[in-house]
C-alpha cells in the first residue's frame, strides 16, 4: 500500500519518520527502508518503506494516518500462489534428483572421473536447491508482511507556490476584472434603458 501525507501537528519531517517508525513496531512491523531529500526554503520530504504483519495491515494504515492530511492513497494486492505451487513442485523433483544422484554415488565403483562427475552434478543441483529455497523465503515473507510506503510532505512543501503560480494568479484577477466591467455595463445599460423609452 502507498500513503501520501503531509504531517500534521507533526511538521517537521524527521519527528514524523520517527513517529511512522514507533507505529510500525507497535503493530509488530519495521522500518524497511527511509529516503529524504531537503528542499531548502520548500522543506524536508522523504519516503518510508514500512514491513507490517499481513494480518494488522489496516490498523497500521488507520494508525499511520493520523500523521497528517492525507493527499493519496492506494492499495494493491498480488497474488503468489501459483509461483509458490511451481516453486515447491521444482523443489521437491530437486531433492528426489539429489536422492538419487547419492545413491548412485554410494554404489559406484567406477573410475574416479565417473565419481567426481556425479559429485560435480550433486553440487549443482543442491546450489539450485539452496537458490530456490531462498525463493520460498521471499514468499513466505510477501505473504506474512505487507509493504506500506509512506510519502511524507513537509507542510511548507506543499504550501509553497509553483512556477506558473504568478501566470495563474494574474489570469485569474484578468477574469475576474473583465467579468465585473461587464456585470458594470449590464446595471448601466439596465439603468438607462428606461430613459432611452422616454426619450424616444
């Protein structure tokens, strides 16, 4: 999930990373990774990657809120399951072909080259093994923890005006001005219409 906030009664942008921190271990979560950039006179924003337990992911993210004025939220889910499934069928031939390979190796009495060969293959698949186990692992910790990447705006960061703000801001007192000269001229015009019937 992704929140973007603007810290509130915490508005300096270290407090509220510390703050974020301090809510992640209280729902049995850490702090994954943290990034800030100091904008000078815009002030300070950053992100925080956070690793919660699947099962308290919303309680986190109500808790996480409070930080400050939500601008953007977003949550999406990724379904592993079929990746699992192959995982564990590649895993299990892996081990049921290394079996074997031992056996064969016990009973050979061959040449040395023929040993070492079948020694040489063990090797390799008990590496593809080690490499799929750490896979499984990768897994069991995407569905065990969620990933919250938080987004946090200093408050100035956002108050402070863009480039194109002066051009908005002339065009908009532009309008504004054209709009009441003619609400003017429509009561004048209003006003003498009367007269212009008399007259004529």
């Amino acid at each position: 999930g992704a929140i973007g906030t603007a810290p509130g009664d915490l508005s300096d942008f270290a407090k509220a990373a510390e703050a974020a921190g301090r809510a992640a271990a209280s729902f049995g979560g850490y702090v994954s990774d943290r990034q800030s950039t100091d904008g000078g006179q815009s002030g300070q924003r950053g992100t925080i990657t956070l690793r919660i337990p699947s099962d308290r992911f919303e309680g986190a993210v109500s808790s996480l809120k409070a930080l400050g004025a939500v601008r953007r939220e977003a949550v999406s889910t990724q379904d592993v399951t079929k990746q699992y499934s192959d995982l564990e069928t590649r895993l299990r031939v892996k081990r049921e072909t290394t079996a074997r390979l031992r056996e064969i190796l016990t009973r050979q009495a061959g040449r040395v080259s023929e040993v070492l060969e079948v020694e040489r293959e063990i090797a390799r698949v008990v590496e593809e093994i080690e490499q799929a186990e750490g896979e499984r692992r990768y897994y069991d910790s995407l569905v065990s923890l969620s990933t919250l990447t938080l987004t946090l705006y200093e408050p100035q960061s956002l108050m402070r005006p863009g480039v194109m703000a002066p051009i908005r801001d002339a065009l908009r007192d532009a309008a504004h001005t054209m709009s009441e000269s003619i609400a003017a001229l429509i009561l004048v015009t209003a006003g003498l219409l009367p007269w212009v019937v008399v007259l004529a």
